[in-house]
C-alpha cells in the first residue's frame, strides 16, 4: 500500500508535470505520433499539448529534438504543415484573446508555489500558451529550413500563401498601409496610389494575408504588448498593444522602468524573430543574393513606417543604455564579485536581452538580398551607394538620424560597453570578470553607423552641400574628443583576440573599419593626441595616438605567424592614409615601421604570393607621405629610413634571380649554424651541392666567412622582431654605412651565373611560390619597375653623405642623439619635388565582402544560440562551415566551479569521522 503513495500523491498535483512530460517522449501519443500517423486533423486535441505541456525553453528543446521534426519532415510532412498551422493559429487567437496577458506574479517563494499548484489544475494560462507556442516555431522552423534547403516548395505553400475569399460590396479603398512618405518619393506614391485604388476598385475578391504575414504582424504586437513585454501602467484603456518606444534614448524621453519578466518575454520573442531570419543561412554563399530570404525580406520592406522606427529605437536604446544601466537585480549584483561567474552558471536575462537585441539589429542592418539591395548612384569615378525607404527601412532611417543627442548618446553607449570589455582585460585579478558576449555585434553596429550615417555632398534645394545643414554621426565621431578613445578600444580588442583563430574573422573586420576612418583627414588630425582611456601595460607605449596604431598594427602583423595575412593589406592601407598626418614619432614606432618594411622586402616573402608587392608598395608610400608633409618632425623616422639604406638600394636593383639567390643564400646560413651548433647532425648540405652540380654554395659559403653582417641581414629579414628596445637605432646605427663592393659584385655575379643556367631559376622559383604561384621574370618587373622608391633614394642620397662625414670625422663617433638633432634641423626645399595631392583608399563593399560580413554576423548569432538552446544546432548549416572543437575556456571554467564548489561544501566543513 505505501509502495503505491508516492504514484498517488504526485498524479493528482503534478508538480513540474514530469510524467507527462516523459510520456511526451515515450508514448504513442506523444512527440512519436507526428511521425507514426499520417494526416492528422487541424482540430485533433494531439496539437493541445505543444501548447500546455512545457514550462521552459529548456523543456521544448529538450523534448522535441531535430531529429524527431526532420523524420516527419520526411515521412510525413503533412503532419508538420499542420503543426505549424494549428501552433500559428492558436497564437493569433490567444495573442487577440481578453485573458492574455495573464497577470504576472511578483517572484517569491509563495507565488513560485502557488505557480506550480495552478500548473496542475484545468485553469487556462494564456501567457504560458503564447510562450510555448512561440518556442515550438523556435524548434520546428530551422529544421523546416535545413530539409528545405534552396527550395521554397514548402514555405510557399505553407508559409507564404495568400487565399483569396469573396468580398460582399466590393472592396474599401483606403490609404496604403506601408508608404512612408519622404520628398523623394511623395509624388511617385501619389501615382502609384491613385492606380492601385483603380484597380483595388475592379476586383470582387479579397486577398487575405499569408500566415507568414500575420505571423510577423503577430510578433510586432507581442514586443509592444502591455503586461507582456511593456508594463500595464501604460496601457490606454483597452488596448493592450501600444508601440511605444521601451527605453529612453534615441527618439525617447521616457523610461518605463526594468522588469525581469518582460525581459524575459522579449528575448523569447525576438529569438522566433531570429529564428525566421536564419533562413538565410541555409543556402550558400553563391545563392545568398540570388536567393534572398523572404522573411528578412519582408521584415525590411514592408513592414509599415510606425513600426519600423519603433522597433528601430526600442533595439538601440536597450543596447546602448547597457553600460550606464543602475538597474540593481540579484544577477548584477552577483556578477560583480570576482570569479563569481565560474561559480554561478545563470544568465542575466539583462545581458540576454542586450545581445539579442544586438543580434537582431545587425542581422536587419547587413540584410542587402534581392530587391533590398542600396541603390547605385553616381558616374563610373563617383559611385555612391544608400539604402531607401523601399529597399531597406532600417538601413534608411538608421542612416537619416540627424540630432546630434542621439549622437552623442550612441557614441556614449558604443564607448561604455567597449570600456566594460578593456576593464576585464585590465583587471588585476586575471580572469576574475566575464567577458562581454556581446562586443562583436557592439563592434558591427559601430561600423554599420558610420557606414550609413555619413555626410553626403550632394546638393540639396538652396544649392548648398547637405553637410552644412546636419552633421553625420561619423563626423561626429571622428570631430568628438573620443575618436581616438575609440582607435584604442578597437586596437585593445584587436589584440586581446588575434591569437584565438575562431575571432580571426572579427579581427579582420577591425581592420576594415580603421580603414575606413583612416581615409578621413579628420581622422589623421587626431593622430598627434595622446590616448587617454587606460590601455594594458602589455599593450601600451610612449607616445601619440599614431604611435599607438603603428605598435599595435606591427603587433597584430608579427606575432601571429601569417595566421592572420588577410588583414595586411587594410592595415597597411590605413598607415599608408594616416602617414601624412604622423608627427614627432618615436623611436619604437620608427623602428617598428621600418621592420614591417624590411620584411615585406624580403625576397622569400615578395616572391611567395602574387599580392606580396602590394604591400611593399603601400609601406613605400607611407615613407613618402611622411617625407613630403612632416620631414623635420619626424627625425627618429628619417634615422632609420637612413640606417636601412641599403634594403632601398637592393629594391631599386632587384630581380627574380638576385632574389632566388639571397632566399638560397639565407638557407645555407642556416644549414651551416645548425651544423656548427650541433656537429652530430647530419647535414643534408653536402647533398644538395651535389645535385647542383656547381660550385655556387662553396662560393656562398666564403662570402658568408667574408661578410658577416650580410649573413645576419638576411636572416633578420627571414622573420618579424619580436620586441624592439628602445635604443635599437643604435644597432641600426652600428652596422657599416657602406659594405664590402667586392662582396656585392660577387653577388650580382651569381646571381647573373644563375639566370643564365638554363632553367634553374625557374625550377627554384617553383618552391618559391604558395599556393601553385610561380613567380616569374616579366611578373617581377612589371612591379619592381612601379615600386615608388625615387623619394626616399633622394633623401638617403642626400643626408646619407652627411652622416658618414659626421661620423668619420677626427672626432669620436657621433652619438645616435647627435645624429637625430642634426636630422631634426634638416630641410630639402629645392631637393624634394612639389609633394602630390593626398588620395586616401577608402574600404569598398563588393559582393564578396558582403557575404563575408553576412557569414560573420550569423556566425556568431550560431555560436551565442549554441548555449544554452542549441537552436541551429544538429542542422545542416551552408553558408558557413561548421567546426565543433572542444572549448578549453569552458574545461578550465568547469575545473574551476569544482574547485570552489568544493571549497565551500558542506563536506569540507563539517568532515565526517567513521
């Protein structure tokens, strides 16, 4: 009788309803039925317990697996067109319905409890119903898309058909509903307007929305619903639906104060958003544009004015009031005690919300597919592009913010969280804080504002440029007195990640975005500021914000072992458009400078890829930038562009042969160190003279005894410097100003010996290249004969000689500081020719670039859905690939809880004595 009491007891309360919940997955009637029986009714009671069943998104996720939608999807598709049917249905009724929202419960232990008694009784919760309904579509949608794949046959049917019905007494024209009015499109809405009521007025029949449609009209009014996601105080008489504006910020005064639960909802709501926008990750990257989503698609087009501002403001002003917020809960109270998060798993809804909304809004903001594509603009040497009102509302109205409170208040609100994230990296207890999850959408929302909000010169009414009558948040920032606050936040960020190759693609997108300040001479006219924000000791240097960027671009470049060679050329673009603008640089970036350009000279690395010279020549241009706008002021520069004469020399002579000859060269050099250092080793040397067939290595071998600083010239150019002290142009300085003659006569005569030996070179070349790249004899000189090498020869021609006399004068040597005092005076009016006008490279959008950044953005809204839901996961991903590894951050976050869990156990305490 006792055995049974517990069966007894828990039936009939049903506390957390775990026997119905197992069954779900168990029985005949449960998640198994959608598969096992075909054809199942609309009004079958079976669809009531997707609704009523669970409680948590954790329950949905949990107990209907991908598998299980996939398997119907297949065997009995029917049956997952009425799932999505009936739970779409019964969310619009309850969403209309007088019992929603039901009445939220104050979070205590009595309501907690009383919760869990009224789950058990026959009492109707609409909330829960409109909750679960919401996290059903969240699970079965993304299955729907992976099974889909390129095909639409399904959604078409399901999804987006329209019916049409009869209409008694015709048709009511009134004004369309999603014209949004602007001075460029008034009169043509005016023509359109009066054509449709003509033909609106012949029909008999009446189109009704599809169910995507009203699916979309649905979510709008559940994130604006009063008692749902807003508060009931401000709910006008019976309307419980209010677009409002949730916080204050941009296009808002008021705030309606925070609540958890509303939170809470709005994440769940904005997640379906999320999930029906995924669509687009289900195709390839070919088909990205070809074959837009129909949802974004519609999300950006015709949802009406009112609404897209609305949402537009809510999503910015959730976002950017993240790092002023006071808002004091048991979560953020919690998550600022040390190490508090390897502890306590929970999520701050707060921060969940936050990243949500960032998610959405990038999504919306990228989103160029189809006809949601800017509009082209302009002649074949200007051409412009920009978002309109029918091509894509969010894009448009984020680009016509004008006020420059909203600028200031955006520019706040990017800064603060960018701060929050270089304050976990500047603690002093390493690890002690968690790191933002959201900073690369923060970062992408960064770029999409001064991507779209940007002045435009075209003329206006009066005839007067438009930047005269409203500034552009770009120009706001790049004017403000944190533009190179944020040159540091994004370089700080850059080099936190740059060794971690899963954010290899943000880092690239890092590099973009200085590109595109680079290429505003409000930009370079900071460069001489000092930074002020607190930048990490391991980071930080002497010096101006210039200095900054150069050390952290040379960082970014010389300590990931090429891992990261995408990055180059944008980020030898942005120091070749700030170089005019560079002044009193020190030491440690001159020096840094000059070695980026050594090593881009470096025959293994110019010969190696078709795009190598490139660079070379984009560090060529910065030394001429700087010569032609600030010579004298820039004297440590001018020292060391001195002392690395003979690199210059060698470029303006260089050939494939020469090159081949000085890479063979740098390979015997090592060959024989290793063998002097370890004389057991086997040296493969001896074999390869062998098969040479000459005496060239024995001739290199003596001219390497001969010229020592040859040899080590030759290695350092193999590799970037790791660290350079700060009186490392005295090193500079030691080596001879001119070397041996003999030596290099004998180097341009193997390196003639070697062209002429039929096809060695080639053959030598062939191990040069990656890729399958051969370098060849008319490659290199259609770019050794462009490279722009006659200003900086001038000046060495010019000073070199007297810095030699200086130095081989009766006196002692002339000291290093002596030497750059002498430069600091130097001028070369008459000697240098007129400088030539500036052409800043602006960063370009092409396709390619595009669907890069699209992948990026849903590669990390896959990443973030990952945990704790796993929404996309187990589907076929194809616009990017997916590779599952195992985090070492979360092994050691794991050790870590167990540790301190096992610090404060009970057991531990209180030890038991057998």
């Amino acid at each position: 009788m006792f055995a049974k009491l517990p069966l007894k007891l828990t039936a009939p309360f049903g506390l957390l309803t775990d026997e119905a919940k197992l069954a779900f997955r168990s029985k005949p009637e449960g998640i198994s039925k959608l598969v096992s029986t075909r054809h199942i009714p609309a009004n079958d009671r079976y669809w009531d317990q997707y609704c009523t069943l669970f409680d948590t998104p954790s329950d949905v996720f949990s107990l209907i697996s991908p598998h299980d939608i996939r398997r119907a999807f297949l065997d009995a598709p029917e049956n997952v067109a009425t799932l999505v049917r009936v739970i779409s249905s019964r969310l619009f009724n309850l969403v209309s319905d007088h019992t929603f929202p039901a009445q939220q419960s104050t979070t205590s232990v009595t309501s907690y409890a009383s919760s869990l008694i009224k789950a058990a009784t026959a009492e109707r919760n609409a909330t829960k119903e409109v909750l679960n309904c919401i996290r059903v579509l969240q699970r079965v949608l993304p299955v729907v898309f992976e099974v889909e794949g390129e095909s639409n046959a399904f959604e078409l049917e399901v999804l987006w058909k329209k019916v049409e019905t009869d209409h008694e007494g015709g048709v009511r024209v009134d004004d369309p509903q999603f014209v949004i009015e602007d001075e460029d499109d008034r009169s043509e809405h005016d023509e359109a307007g009066s054509s449709l009521s003509a033909e609106l007025k012949a029909r008999t029949k009446q189109t009704l929305p599809s169910l995507a449609e009203k699916l979309f009209s649905c979510i709008m009014d559940l994130l604006f619903c009063c008692g749902f996601t807003l508060p009931t105080k401000i709910q006008v008489d019976h309307h419980k639906i209010n677009y409002i504006i949730w916080e204050k910020g941009v296009g808002s005064t008021a705030d309606s104060g925070p609540n958890v639960q509303y939170d809470s909802n709005k994440i769940e709501v904005l997640r379906l958003l999320l999930v029906l926008f995924s669509r687009q990750i289900y195709v390839s990257p070919a088909s990205l544009f070809s074959k837009p989503s129909f949802y974004t698609l519609h999300m950006v087009r015709k949802t009406p004015r009112r609404d897209v501002l609305t949402l537009l403001c809510s999503l910015l002003n959730t976002t950017l009031n993240s790092s002023t917020s006071n808002n004091l809960t048991i979560a953020s109270v919690a998550g600022k005690v040390p190490y508090n998060h390897l502890v306590f798993k929970g999520e701050d809804s707060r921060i969940a919300l936050v990243g949500m909304c960032l998610q959405v809004l990038c999504v919306l903001l990228d989103f160029q597919g189809g006809p949601a594509k800017d509009v082209v603009s302009g002649n074949d040497e200007n051409t412009t592009s920009a978002p309109t009102a029918q091509t894509n509302a969010f894009r448009y109205f984020l680009a016509k913010l004008h006020r420059t409170q909203d600028f200031a208040f955006i520019l706040n609100g990017i800064t603060g969280i960018l701060d929050q994230q270089l304050a976990v990296s500047n603690n002093i207890l390493p690890g002690s804080k968690k790191s933002i999850p959201y900073i690369p959408e923060t970062i992408i929302l960064f770029w999409k504002m001064i991507e779209l909000n940007k002045v435009c010169f075209g003329k206006n009414l009066l005839g007067y440029s438009d930047e005269m009558f409203s500034q552009k948040f770009r120009a706001y920032v790049l004017d403000s007195d944190g533009a190179m606050d944020i040159l540091a936040y994004l370089f700080s960020y850059g080099l936190e990640i740059k060794d971690r190759p899963q954010q290899h693609g943000l880092c690239r997108s890092l590099s973009y975005i200085i590109q595109t300040l680079s290429a505003e001479p409000a930009f370079g006219n900071k460069l001489c500021l000092p930074v002020k924000i607190p930048i990490p000791t391991k980071w930080s240097t002497p010096g101006t914000a210039g200095d900054f960027m150069i050390t952290s671009i040379y960082s970014m470049m010389s300590t990931t072992s090429g891992a990261m060679t995408s990055l180059y050329p944008a980020l030898i673009i942005a120091l070749s458009n700030a170089a005019p603008y560079f002044k009193n640089l020190s030491i440690v970036s001159s020096n840094r400078l000059i070695q980026l350009f050594i090593s881009f000279a470096n025959p293994r690395f110019l010969l190696s890829d078709e795009s190598h010279p490139r660079l070379l020549f984009f560090m060529l241009e910065v030394f001429n930038s700087v010569i032609f706008h600030h010579l004298s002021d820039n004297s440590n520069l001018l020292y060391v562009i001195i002392m690395a004469h003979k690199t210059f020399q060698d470029l303006g002579t260089f050939t494939l042969a020469s090159g081949l000859w000085e890479i063979r060269h740098a390979e015997l050099v090592r060959e024989e160190r290793a063998r002097q250092e370890d004389p057991n080793r086997k040296s493969n040397l001896g074999e390869v003279d062998i098969e040479a067939g000459d005496v060239q290595a024995e001739k290199a071998r003596l001219l390497r005894n001969k010229n020592q600083d040859i040899a080590a010239r030759s290695e350092r150019m193999e590799s970037f410097r790791e660290d350079a002290p700060e009186d490392e142009g005295v090193e500079i300085a030691s080596v001879p100003a001119s070397k041996s003659e003999k030596a290099r006569g004998k180097m341009r005569e193997n390196s003639v010996s070697s062209e002429t030996t039929s096809s060695a070179a080639l053959l030598a070349s062939t191990g040069v290249g990656r890729n399958g790249f051969v370098p060849t004899h008319e490659w290199v000189a259609s770019w050794q004969q462009g490279l722009p090498l006659d200003t900086v020869m001038l000046v060495i021609s010019e000073l070199l000689p007297k810095i030699q006399s200086l130095q081989g004068g009766g006196q002692k040597a002339t000291s290093t500081g002596e030497i750059i005092d002498f430069l600091r005076g130097v001028s070369l009016v008459g000697v240098l020719p007129p400088a030539p006008p500036l052409h800043p490279r602006k960063f370009t959008w092409s396709d390619a670039s595009m669907v890069w950044l699209t992948s990026l953005i849903w590669g990390e809204i896959y990443v973030h859905g990952m945990s704790p839901l796993g929404i996309w996961s187990s589907t076929n991903v194809r616009l990017f690939f997916v590779k599952h590894t195992n985090s070492p951050s979360r092994q050691i976050a794991g050790t870590m809880s167990h540790v301190v869990g096992e610090l404060f156990s009970t057991a531990r305490q209180r030890p038991e004595y057998s």
